[in-house]
C-alpha cells in the first residue's frame, strides 16, 4: 500500500514540476527536495513492507510515510484545482474581451496572469510543501536506523496472456461433498424436521465453502426443483436492513407479479443503517413472509459470523410459511453459528489432500508450459503445495502466481521467502496473498491498492473499477495504444493473479455519470480524452454548461443520452455539439422535456431546428428521440446507413423522411411506439 502511494505522489510531482506556473510561485526548489525525498524513500519500501508484518516499528515508520504522502496529496490536489479555476477564469475574461468592441474596452485586452487571490493560495501552497520538506527529513533519518535494504520496484507491468484463465470450478478433491449437499438440498432419503431446513457449511477461511455453496446453487437439478432462490452475503456485522433489502429485491426480480412487491422509496432509505427503522424492516420481512408463502423456497446466506440468535429470529419466523422442502444453506467460519441457526445439516469442510491441492495447484502453474520445462520445476512445486496446508485458495493463489515464474531461480525464491515463517494454520492463506501482492509491479500494485476503498463483499463491475483507475491517474500511458486498453488489461492481469473471484461484466454498466440530471460545471468540454459519458444534462441557466460543451469530445464511445434539449434557444449551441464527428458513438438517446407541452410554431420550430443541427455520426447503430414537438423528423435521418434500431417516443410529427429506404431497415429495424404518441407513423415509411 505504501509502495502504491508513494509512487503515485512521485508521478505526480514530476509533472507539478514541469508546470510553467511553478517558477511564478517560487518554489521550485522545495518541489524539488520534496521528489528528491520520496524517490529515496520509495528505494526503501519494497524491504519495508514485507518487514511490517513481524516488526511493529516498521509498520509505525510507514504509517508516518502515509500521513504524508497523502497530506502530499491533498496539497497537489489543491494545486491541481487552483490551477484548473485560473485557467477557465482566464478564459472567461478572454471570452468577455472579444465580446466588447468599444476601443476603450480594447486597452484593457491584458489580464493579470495570476490574480491577487491565486498569488496568496500559492504562498499557502509553498508554505504546506516546506512544512511536508520538514517532516520527510524526519522519516528519512528515522529509515537510516532499520537498514533497508535497497531496491527499485518493478515499474513494468506484462500483458496479460489470454489462455491463462483456467478453469476449476470442479473443485477438486470435493465430489462426495458436493454430491451429498445437494442430495441435502433436493431433500433425498430424509425426513422434514423443520422447515425451512437449515444446513450449514462450517469451516476456516480459503477452505471453499462459498465456492462449494455456489455450485449447488448453480445445480442444474437444484434451480429446477425450487420456485425461489436468493443469495445474500452476509458478512460482519450482521445488518438486518441490508439482508431484508437483498432477500426482497431478489425475490421482486424473480416474481412474476411485480405489482404486489411495491415498496415505498422511503422504506428503502431508512432500511440499510445499523439500526433500521423497525417499522421498515417489519415492512420488508412481511412482503418477504407473503411472496415466499406456500412455495418452495431457497436462501443461501453466505459468510455468517454474528453469533446472536436475536439478529435471525425475525427471518426466521417470515421465512417459516415456505412450503415444505424450502431450504436455508449457511457458510460461516465458525460452529457456534451453526447452532444458532437452527443447522439440522452440518458440513465440517476439511483441508484438502496433498494429492488433490497438488492437482489444483498445477493446473493453474503448469498450464501451457512444455513437458521438459514442467519437469523441471516439479519437485519445486511439490514444495510450495506443502506450504498450502490443504487450503485450496491458498493453491489456487499460488499456482496464479508461479505461472509468471518461468526460471528455477524463481521458484526457489518463492519458496525460501520468509513469508512461511507464520505458524497459525490460518496464515497460511495469508502468506500466498502476501507474495502475490509484493510480485506485482507498481502500477498494478498501486491499482489493486485502491480497491480497499470497497467496503468488503463489495459488487463493482470491471467498466466501474476500470474508469477509477483513469481517473486517478493510476494508468501508465504506453505510446500507440488507448489508456482505457492498458487499464483493461490491469484489470486481466490482476484476475488472472486471482485478485479477483466471482466477477461478471454487464456490458451495459460502463457509464462514469450515473445522475442523468446532473448539473455538469463550465469547462466541462475541457476532458478531451473522455472516453465514456452516459448522460448530458443541459440545464438551462446561464452559469451552467451548455451544449457546445461537447465539441471536442470526439473520444466518446458507446451510448450518449442527451436530456434538456428543450434548455437549448440558439440553433448554434447545438451545432457546436458537433455530434457527426464523434465516430465511436454507437447509441445516442435525444430527451427533449417530457412535461413542457408547448405547441406554440415558435417552440415547435426551435425544436426542429435544434434536432436539425444534432446529426450523429452516419455509422450509428441505435437512435432514440422522445417529447420531440417539432413538425417535421431531420433530413439526416436517411444518411444513418447503419441504423439497427429506431425508437420514437411521444411524438407529434407532421412529415417523415423515407426511412424505409435505409438498407437496414429490410433487416427488421423496430420502430416502437407508444400510447401517448399523437402521431402514427405512415406504413410506407417502413
């Protein structure tokens, strides 16, 4: 972690030192110093943080070195900002001078490069800097007395190689433990005790109780033999609101009459704090109790550590009217949760057999090398797989990472590191971690770093974590080739190092704007390498961003909903968007405002106009229009020669082009519409 922050604030002073503004504040020289300082400290890590983990008073030392480098940080995020305002007031006043054209406005043309107020942040700045100087002196004397030794991290990071996923999702060395959980779950050769019936799956952790949960999940004979599943990860603590919220939402996904699952918003709301509302809860656990009544229902609750029985006695009790058969399927660590649980099945997992953590292990580390190459390493290997103790994430996470190992040498290293010095049967999932951890480089170091701003069993899609790491400038740019690419494949490599378990991509959740109404500032059209923006948002007031904010965005990609074209009043402002050039768009969705009817000729006419002066790029596949009030649909309908789909929404127009001319239109190109639509479309137009 240290490592990661300290060469994110490397990178980042190496460019504050670049600015041209860095000689007006007059201190260069304690930039300088301060970049000076952290390269020497960053030779001093990678020793450091493997030494934390035995020695307290390093972890203490490099506590010091956070507060800093993010106290560091902060003071380059003020610059940053500083800087960023300077420039758009700048550009303001520049704006507002060619706009005056009396000679006397003329004389005033030179602007003070830096204003009064920008000088004295700067000394504030300064001031920061030489204080952070001062306490990095200190770190770096207090450093000399443990003796680092010195090294530079990896700053190279390998693409990732595409037939390295490997598959082992049969978990090995567990068949009879399958076979007979879901025998437990299909309710063969037993008797109904209690219903639901509860079964437990207790053991230490990396042992394979979720994954052995999700296979009989997953279980082609378990999906058919219940009405409903849910599953909910539970972990530590155990919040009641946040249990009842996941069981009730996925009950709702799955029930075919969606209309008796209506919850109020402000149920939700007050739902998911450590002390939930009651009467919302009650709420919940009663819709829960009506929808599960009479069918056969299956629960899983993954990773259950609360041991009180007063936290499950109302699931309890709105799960008990299921059908019998209905089954509640637990994974915790520990056996006392079993019992308070009700368990009439428990399943105590033991460690794997050394044969069959050698077979996970190899599968994953062997996997395309040459047979005289696999030789060669194989009496190593059987080494490192005793080091697993039968864990099989711990093999698993092993053989992820001795498959970038390729000499001897380094598998030898692996195996002498002092890592496995830890006794505790539990560590010895925490050692494999560990040297995975430290094999990565640092960009990728820096990147997996960040996702501890999750909060555990945290759902993000792969778009989602991707668009962070841009963001925060954790991507190390490579010449020729997209940043959003490279970040991609940090995202592969570090799955491929299993870093990462149990992820899916949701093709439609790529949007770094998820308020479709959000008021977007001025000098938004400043992101030229913005690669993704779901939603535009066009407010209508003079300080806020208009549409020509879009001009030089020609990197969007993907889908654009544009909302509020009924804000725009000047043709210009919407030819400034310059939607034609922005060739990577395959979906646009233009919204003008669903709830202002005015069908006077002058707004209808604006209208017209404004969607005249929105062409999209000609190889758009998916265009959407709604509350569009103009008369006539724009000529540039029939250039979009690649059209797929075609939505028009509440409209009221008089004249269409013919849009069955378009060569995708004899491929089954849909043209929905709605009730409200006032206009029906002429047949020949399809």
């Amino acid at each position: 972690m240290a490592w990661a922050l300290v060469s994110a604030i490397k990178d980042q002073l190496s460019s504050f030192i670049a600015s041209e503004f860095l000689s007006i504040a007059n201190f260069k020289g304690e930039v300088q110093k301060l970049e000076s300082k952290f390269h020497t400290i960053q030779a001093m890590l990678n020793d450091a943080e493997k030494r934390q983990v035995k020695e307290e008073a390093v972890k203490l030392w490099l506590d010091k070195l956070k507060d800093v480098s993010y106290q560091m940080d902060d003071v380059l995020d003020e610059w940053n900002t500083a800087m960023i305002k300077a420039e758009i007031e700048k550009q303001q006043k520049d704006d507002a001078e060619k706009a005056e054209t009396s000679s006397a406005a003329k004389k005033r043309k030179v602007w003070p490069l830096i204003s009064v107020p920008t000088l004295l942040q700067h000394r504030d700045i300064a001031h920061k800097i030489k204080e952070l100087n001062e306490k990095l002196d200190e770190i770096d004397r207090e450093g000399e007395v443990y003796t680092f030794a010195l090294t530079r991290g990896n700053e190279e990071v390998e693409r990732p190689r595409t037939t390295s996923f490997v598959d082992v999702s049969e978990i090995l060395g567990r068949d009879k433990v399958r076979d007979d959980l879901v025998s437990i779950l299909l309710g063969k050769g037993s008797e109904e005790v209690r219903n639901p019936h509860v079964i437990s799956l207790v053991g230490m952790g990396g042992i394979g109780k979720t994954t052995l949960a999700q296979l009989a999940y997953n279980d082609d004979e378990v999906k058919a033999h219940f009405e409903i599943k849910v599953w909910v990860c539970v972990s530590d603590p155990f919040n009641q609101g946040k249990v009842a919220k996941e069981i009730f939402e996925s009950i709702k996904f799955q029930s075919p009459n969606m209309t008796t699952l209506h919850i109020e918003t402000k149920i939700f709301e007050s739902i998911e704090s450590q002390s939930p509302n009651m009467t919302a809860l009650q709420t919940l656990l009663e819709a829960i109790c009506k929808q599960v009544e009479g069918k056969k229902f299956f629960l899983v609750l993954d990773d259950v550590w609360t041991e009180g029985s007063t936290m499950w006695e109302p699931f309890r009790l709105a799960l008990k009217y299921a059908a019998q058969g209905s089954r509640i399927l637990v994974t915790t660590r520990k056996s006392r949760v079993a019992e308070m649980m009700g368990s009439v099945s428990i399943i105590n997992l033991e460690v794997l057999s050394k044969e069959d953590c050698c077979l996970v292990f190899s599968k994953i580390a062997f996997f395309d090398r040459d047979p005289k190459q696999r030789e060669q390493l194989e009496d190593l290997g059987t080494q490192i797989v005793e080091k697993c103790k039968g864990l099989p994430l711990a093999a698993k996470t092993l053989g992820s990472l001795m498959q970038f190992k390729r000499s001897r040498e380094e598998w030898k290293s692996i195996l002498d590191n002092n890592f496995w010095e830890f006794e505790d049967v539990e560590r010895s999932l925490y050692a494999p971690l560990l040297l995975s951890y430290y094999d990565l480089s640092s960009p990728l170091r820096r990147c997996f770093s960040f996702c501890a701003v999750f909060p555990k069993d945290y759902v993000f899609s792969s778009d989602e974590l991707v668009f962070m790491w841009m963001s925060q400038g954790y991507i190390k740019p490579k010449a020729n080739m997209e940043i959003e690419i490279i970040a991609r494949e940090y995202f592969e490599n570090l799955a491929i190092r299993s870093f990462f378990q149990d992820f899916e991509k949701d093709e439609d959740d790529d949007q770094i704007i998820r308020d479709p109404n959000i008021n977007f500032p001025r000098g938004f059209g400043r992101l030229t390498s913005l690669r993704t923006l779901k939603y535009f948002h066009i407010n209508g007031e003079d300080d806020r961003c208009k549409l020509g904010e879009l001009r030089n965005l020609n990197h969007l990609k993907g889908t654009l909903q544009i909302n509020g074209l009924e804000n725009v009043v000047d043709q210009c402002e919407a030819t400034n968007a310059q939607l034609k050039k922005k060739i990577n768009l395959r979906t646009l969705k233009l919204l003008f405002h669903p709830n202002k009817w005015d069908f006077e000729e002058i707004t209808r006419g604006m209208d017209a106009l404004v969607l005249n002066a929105l062409e999209p790029p000609p190889n758009l596949e998916d265009l959407s229009i709604r509350y569009y009030k103009g008369p006539t649909m724009s000529p540039w309908m029939v250039s979009l020669t690649n059209l797929k789909n075609l939505n028009f929404e509440y409209l009221f127009i008089e004249h269409f082009p013919p849009l069955g001319k378009l060569p995708s239109g004899k491929n089954g190109m849909g043209l929905e519409e709605k009730k409200k639509k006032k206009k029906t479309v002429p047949e020949d137009l399809l």
